[in-house]
C-alpha cells in the first residue's frame, strides 16, 4: 500500500446544511464531527484537514434523552477564586442555544490547532434561516438510530 498525500490545495470542500430539529444532541455532534473533520472521503489522512463547512440550523429545537434535561450543566470559570459559574441545559438553551451544539461538536474534535480550525468551518444558527447562501449548502440528511 503506498500512502497518498493530498495537497492544501487540491483538497475540495463543499458546503453543508443539516436542520437539527427533533435530533438528539449526541448523536448530532458526532455525526457534524466526522463531516468537519473528513472521515468520510476517500483521501482521508488524520494529519490533514479534509473536512467540508457544516451549517447547523434550528439548534434551538435539539433534544436531549431520559433525564438528562434536568442534570446536565455547562461549567466555566472566571479564573479568578470562587468564579466557577454552572448553568443547568434548559437555561442555556433559553440564553444561547447555539453554544450547547458548538460544545457538543467541540467535544469530539482533537484538542490542537487543528481541532480549532475545523471548529471554524462550523456554523450553527438557532433558526431557520443562515446567511450563507450564496455557498449554496446541500442538504445533509443525518440518520439517526435509536
């Protein structure tokens, strides 16, 4: 087997747009992270970003499963003594809805500088409506198996 190295500039993306509504959040993440980060082309190497542009719509409408709407909580800290703030899922979907899929999504990217500019190519709106149209986004259908 010979190894096949692509070049930066040879590399295709395409634009994608997935609608997140009555989707669990989960499953969601995972599926928008293989997308981002390109496990599904043939050319994939783990060193090279291969990945396609991800637009998430309706992330307001995404759901959790069994009880964790009621326990799970986003942590942050101040950095400063006593500044660790938590605030539980149903609040944060009331402030910003987008921030709980970009953490999910977040979560399943590698942790260097290439996790973060895969973290780039993903946009996540809490309606129907995104302003990229003029990349003109297919349609992504994600299965989702319970």
């Amino acid at each position: 087997m010979k190894t096949v190295v692509v070049s930066a500039e040879s590399i295709k993306r395409d634009w994608y747009v997935v609608d997140a509504s009555e989707l669990t959040l989960g499953r969601l993440a995972s599926k928008a992270a293989r997308v981002l980060i390109g496990k599904g082309k043939p050319a994939y190497s783990p060193n090279q970003d291969h990945g396609d542009y991800l637009i998430i719509v309706n992330a307001d409408k995404v759901k959790l499963s069994g009880i964790k709407p009621e326990t799970k909580t986003y942590f942050r800290h101040s950095r400063y003594p006593g500044g660790d703030k938590q605030r539980p899922f149903k609040e944060q979907m009331k402030v910003d809805s987008t921030q709980v899929v970009i953490h999910a999504v977040k979560g399943m990217v590698s942790k260097n500088a290439r996790g973060r500019a895969i973290m780039k190519k993903l946009h996540v709106y809490s309606g129907t409506t995104h302003p990229h149209e003029a990349q003109q986004p297919k349609e992504l259908k994600l299965t989702m198996q319970k």
